[in-house]
C-alpha cells in the first residue's frame, strides 16, 4: 500500500468519525432544546398554579372579611370559585409531573 493510499484511507475515516460526531452533537443539542422548552412550559404552569393559589386565597379572604365564611371546611370548598380553581389546580398539577416525567426521559438517553 502507498503513501498515498494510507492517506486517503486515513482521511476516509477521519470523515467518518467527522461526521458521525456531528449527528452525534446535532441529536444532543436537539434534546437539549427540548429540555429548555419542557422547563419554559413547567415555569408557565407553576406560574399559572400559584395564580390559582392567589385566587383560593384571594376568595377565602373576601369571604372572611364580609363574615360570609362558612363554618365548615366542606362548605367553604363547595363555592364555586374556590372549587373550580381547585380542580384547575389539580390538573395543573398533573400537567407538572407530566412534564419532568418527559424531561428525565429526555435526560435518560444520553446517560
């Protein structure tokens, strides 16, 4: 084998190694991207659960202060603001849990 031969054979694979890095570093960014746009979209549902919080809050206290506060727990949760917001809640909460359940799945292929 020439010179020449084992240079070119060497410059074949050093592409091949070129380019299998660069799909390599093209999959991680992409999964990257994806992390940060998950992590956006858990800042905007924590964002809407603690406005959810403000408005139970915010319901309680006007209840309070205009002594319509109902005597048991179970009254004051069957308002109708003060329900509505809470199963928003939960299913915001649920939304949350989904979305770093996709984020440690996303994490998990490249470990």
């Amino acid at each position: 084998m020439t010179i020449w031969e084992k240079a070119f054979l060497n410059m074949q694979r050093g592409a091949q190694r070129l380019s299998i890095d660069a799909v390599l570093f093209a999959e991680r960014v992409r999964v990257e991207l994806a992390i940060v746009r998950l992590r956006i979209r858990i800042s905007e549902v924590q964002a809407r659960i603690d406005e959810l919080y403000q408005s139970i809050g915010r319901k309680v206290v006007n209840l309070a202060t205009g002594d319509a506060l109902p005597k048991t727990t179970e009254q004051l949760v069957q308002n109708e603001d003060i329900s509505v917001a809470m199963n928003e809640l939960i299913d915001r909460k649920q939304e949350l849990e989904e979305l770093h359940d996709r984020i440690r799945s996303e994490q998990n292929l490249f470990k």
